[in-house]
C-alpha cells in the first residue's frame, strides 16, 4: 500500500474545486444537477474534483448518499482527472467505511478533516492511522487550525505525515512558512485558503482545493498555469480579481452564497442543509450589488 501510495503521489497536483452537492426540494441528492456542475467544471480545465467535503456538506449527509455521491464524481471523471472523496465522519467506524468504499470505485486518494470535538493529538494520530490502514488509496490529512486544534505543530503534521499511506495533506491555515517547511519536507499540499492561492503556489504547494472555485472555475485554472509557468506577476494580479470576489463573498453566508451564484448562473443546485439557511432577498440584493463593483463579478449581478 505505501509503495502504490508513493506511486500516485507525483499525480496529486493542479485546481481541484470542493465541489458542492446538489439538493431537490426534499434534500435528496440531485444527480442530474451534480453531473450538470460537473461537466461545466471540467470544461472549466480543472484538474480533479475535492468531493463531500465542507463545502459538499458531506459532513451533514447520510453515509450511503455520500458514497452516491462519489460513486457519480468517480463516473463523470474523464481519464486522468483526479478525484479525492473527503471521509471525515462522526465516528472512526464510519469514517473507515467510507474510506474502504471510496478505495473500491476509483478515486484517486482520500482525505479527512480531523475528528470534530475535544480530541487530543493522539487521539486524532489514532484516527488517521486507522483510516490509512482502511484505505487501498492515500490518505492526505487536513489541517485546519479554526476547525481542531488537536493538530498544533509542524512536527505533528510531519509525524501524521509519516504514517504508512499518509502522503500529504490540505492545508487551510495563512501560516506560509510552515506550508514551506511542509513542502520541503516531502509532503504533498493542497492550499486551502482560496484567498492566499498564489501565495500557497509560490511557497511550493502542489494545487489548491477550495470552495470558489465552484464560481470562478477558470480563473483559478488560470492562475495556477501562470503560477507553474512562473508569470508570477500575472498570478498575482489574478489573484486580486479572484479576491475582490471574494471580499464581496464573505459579507453573506458562503456555502449559502456559493449555491445562490450557481443558481444565477443556470446550475440550479437547491439549497443546503439545515441548519445552513438560504440566502434572503435581501441579501441576495445586496450580494448582487457588491458583485457589480467586482471585475469579475459584474456578469453575476445581472444574470436572472
């Protein structure tokens, strides 16, 4: 298992967006609307897609519609895209029958958050090493500090990293130095914060998984090309755009956000998961106003 890990390892690189999951009026899973979203990233050029995590509410969904939904990323993938199914679960129980099932379909590699709760570091050590030994693909690891601090230093991520079949890990923190010393290490990493993707990029990170990247599929593609191509003012510059976005973004609920813009934008997706709310009329007026003072924003705040 470590040496298939060591194998794929080179692969996991590039834009993977954490892709949301789609709703009907009941809250059942919407196949045809995820396939929908699915083909319009791809032709986005994303790289791969980052499935049932936060952002795909995978947390707050039952066990085998979360594998429903994996087993449909893993179908709609073409060749040579990579597809990571986040298996972070209440229980260590749950969280390894995801990780065995997400080996049998397909993916490419799994990845967890660290159990939610008051969990001490040996306590997670002993969730991550159980899930490794789960799972017949890698295991990338998440760090996230405003999530659990159970994880607090680099010498804890690289022990987590150690663990046979641990090849990397997402990282969502705005501390660039320890992403380094992670990358100089030998650790995969995926930046996690959308906002600092040039920054996670130039610091050594193979990619970046986030959540606006369901909107803005293409820019990050781009910036991310500019990145490797070393046109770093360009990236930059991208990555003022994308943030303006952003900066718009956060004034409102994200997720709730994320699903209001597809909704504008012909990707009907439903709504979240209760207790995650709808974004009212008047947010959504106001979400269109400030999305016109964006560059990249002002189609959005037209669309019907």
């Amino acid at each position: 298992m470590q040496r298939m890990a060591h194998t794929v390892k080179h692969s996991l690189q590039g834009i993977l967006p954490a892709i949301v999951t789609p709703f009907d009026p009941e809250g059942r899973f919407d196949i045809a609307a995820f396939e929908r979203l699915i083909a319009r990233l791809y032709a986005a050029g994303v790289h791969g897609l980052y499935v049932c995590g936060q952002t795909g509410e995978g947390l707050q969904q039952p066990l085998e519609q979360r594998q429903r939904v994996a087993e449909a990323a893993v179908r709609c993938s073409p060749p040579g895209k990579l597809v990571i199914v986040h298996i972070g679960a209440a229980s260590t129980a749950e969280a390894v029958e995801l990780a065995r099932h997400a080996s049998k379909i397909g993916v490419q590699a799994v990845s967890s958050l660290p159990p939610a709760g008051p969990f001490s570091f040996e306590e997670v050590r002993g969730y991550y090493r159980d899930l490794a030994a789960a799972s017949d693909v890698p295991l990338l690891i998440y760090y996230f500090p405003s999530f659990s601090t159970a994880i607090r230093t680099s010498d804890q991520i690289l022990e987590l990293c150690a663990i046979p079949n641990i090849v990397g890990l997402k990282f969502t923190d705005s501390d660039m130095f320890r992403l380094w010393l992670l990358r100089r290490a030998g650790a995969v990493v995926f930046n996690g914060s959308d906002e600092m993707l040039v920054a996670g990029l130039i610091m050594g990170a193979n990619g970046g998984i986030g959540s606006i990247y369901n909107l803005l599929p293409e820019r990050f593609v781009e910036l991310y090309g500019q990145a490797i191509s070393g046109r770093w003012q360009q990236a930059r510059a991208m990555q003022d755009q994308i943030n303006e976005v952003i900066e718009a973004i956060l004034h409102y609920p994200v997720h709730a956000v994320v699903k209001a813009v597809l909704r504008w934008r012909g990707l009907d997706c439903g709504d979240c998961i209760a207790p995650r709310r709808r974004l009212t009329a008047e947010e959504e007026a106001g979400l269109r106003a400030r999305l016109a003072r964006t560059t990249l924003g002002a189609e959005w705040a037209a669309a019907e």
